[in-house]
C-alpha cells in the first residue's frame, strides 16, 4: 500500500482503550499515533498493548492543540458523527493522511474539527466504541488502497487470485513519454 497514516485521540481518558489503539494501529501498519491532551497511566496502557506499540512506530504526545502538529503534506481526518460529514464508505482516503477521534464520551473539540480537512463518520445506528471505530476506519483505509483480489460476485466464491503486480515506468512517466511521441 502506498503512503502513509497515523492515528490519534483527543482527550481520551481510558487507558484500556488506548491501549487497544495502539495495539490495533501497529496491527494495520501505522506509520505513526498520537494522543491530544490524554489522561493516560503508561503501565495500565501496557496491560492492553500486547504488541507493544510504543516500541514499534513513534506515538507522539501533545499536551494540547496549539501545540499538535503533522509531516508536512498530511491531511488530518477528523472521525465524528455530525450532519455535514462523509459517510465513510464514500470517503476517498488521500495518501498521506491522520485520522483521529474524539474521546469515549465526548465529541472532537470545536477548535480541533476546524482544523480538519475532512469528517468522515462511520455510518451505524449509534457511536461505537473508540477503540472499535479506530479499527473500522484503519480497515477502510486498507481496502479501498491496498492491493486485493476483485471480490467475488457470487457469495463464497469463486475466489480469484491476485493479478500480478505489473512492473515498469511510474505512471507520470509513461505519460511524459507518450505525450513527447506525439509532438
């Protein structure tokens, strides 16, 4: 898969459930977490991280917003259930991208959705647990830009195998190369 992401919470409180982020976020290769303003006890972080997390990719630490800031390039996805955002499954991920969310019982501050490029809500009855949705999203992103197998148009198969992967020049020079042939 191409590019990069990270994953972060806003004042999340629970331990347990950063925990199970982290863990989760290196489980889907993040190439980086991030906390903002949290309440978080690192031994009681470690009993839920059995993967380690912090050993493994960077997890940065903001005390507040002022304060957060990302890889230049980096498009910060806010994951909030509000009117105006994207449905998630209709969302087109961009490659270099922080998705973060909001607290266990608390929305994505004011000051911190202005600074969003896009909301993306998960399209469920109601909210689901942070650690879960964290998962969700992550495992978007994994489907709609790695490279996978056409599902099957029946249930249960016939399961196709992976096409090659087609070697050559990168796309933009391809196309310098034909349009110089036409000239």
């Amino acid at each position: 898969m191409r590019g990069y992401f990270g994953l972060g919470v806003e004042g999340i409180s629970k331990p347990m459930n950063l925990g199970a982020i982290l863990r989760t976020a290196h489980a889907f290769r993040a190439s980086f977490a991030f906390a903002i303003q949290p309440a978080i006890d690192v031994d009681e972080l470690l009993q839920s991280d059995t993967s380690i997390a912090i050993e493994n990719m960077p997890v940065h630490v903001h005390p507040s917003i002022d304060r957060f800031t990302l890889p230049m390039g980096c498009r910060l996805i806010g994951v909030e259930i509000t009117e105006d955002a994207i449905d998630l499954p209709s969302f087109k991920h961009p490659l270099a991208a922080a998705y973060v969310l909001g607290a266990e019982q608390d929305s994505l501050s004011p000051g911190l959705t202005q600074r969003c490029d896009y909301v993306v809500k998960i399209p469920t009855r109601f909210c689901v647990n942070v650690s879960v949705a964290a998962a969700i999203v992550m495992y978007d992103r994994m489907i709609s830009l790695g490279r996978f197998a056409e599902r099957p148009v029946r249930v249960g198969g016939p399961v196709t195998s992976l096409a090659p992967h087609r070697r050559g020049l990168p796309k933009w020079k391809q196309r310098r190369l034909r349009e110089a042939g036409e000239s």
